[in-house]
C-alpha cells in the first residue's frame, strides 16, 4: 500500500512538473545546411534546444504569434534555448542560409491562427517552396 501511494505520488509530480515546466526537445544542424527536425509540434511552455553539431548556423525568427517580441536571434555555432509561451506558428531561418532553405517551423499549442502571416512572408523563391512544403507536414501531423 505504501508503495503504491509512492507510486501515484511519483506520477502525480511527473504530470504535475510537466505541466508547470513543459518538455525538451532537441533539433540539431545539420550538415545538410538543415535543422534535423523542420517541423517542431510542442505544447505551450515547451523549451526547443538548438544544437551546434555543425558549423555556420544558427537561429533566427521571422515571424511568430507576436510580432513585436520574437525571440532574439542566436550567435552562429551557439547553443540556443527558447521556450515559448503564446500559441501558434513560429517561423525560424539560419540567418547565412535562410535563403537556400534552411527553415525551421514551430506549432504551439497546435494553433495555426497566424499562418495567412506566414504565407504572406517575402522569402526567396527556394525558401518559399520549403516553407510551403513544412507547412504541409505541419497540417498533416
Ligand atoms: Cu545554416
């Protein structure tokens, strides 16, 4: 009995930290000039770590929820951490390689209320049809 109420209890702080603190998860750069995961699905107050295991990139946003307060844009070859606290898309490039694609998208909550600002972006034509071909993952998921 007493090792079953340790039990709930253990669960009950799992669930209940989780809640309060949210998950991890980890997208590195790649060699490909490329994030290892293009589209990232995360619950409000999730953090995204960024992994340097390659050089030359790094991450910059171009669009989220709120505009006026996106997350600052990371050095080059640097860890990086964002957790964040607003539903729906957020939309991040590799500042020296953005144009050539190398896109990442965020979906908060499962949101999508900002995408018609996402699709409005002004990108190069290659990063145009990469964010296009996130976005499809992103409503397939
Ligand atoms: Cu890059």
């Amino acid at each position: 009995m007493h090792l079953l109420h340790n039990i709930v209890s253990v669960i009950f702080l799992f669930v209940f930290s989780n809640a309060l603190y949210g998950k991890t998860i980890q997208i590195a750069f790649t060699k490909d000039d490329s994030y290892s995961i293009e589209v990232a699905h995360v619950d409000v107050a999730d953090t995204i770590e960024w992994l340097p295991k390659n050089e030359g990139h790094n991450v910059e946003f171009l669009i989220g929820p709120n505009v006026n307060a996106l997350p600052k844009k990371s050095v080059l070859n640097a860890f990086y951490a964002v957790t964040f606290d607003l539903p729906g898309l957020y939309l991040y490039q590799c500042t020296p390689h953005g144009h050539m694609g190398m896109l990442g998208l965020v979906v908060v909550g499962n949101d999508f209320h900002n995408l018609k600002d996402i699709r409005e972006l002004e990108l190069s034509r290659v990063a145009k049809s990469v964010l296009q071909r996130l976005i499809r993952i992103a409503e397939s998921h």
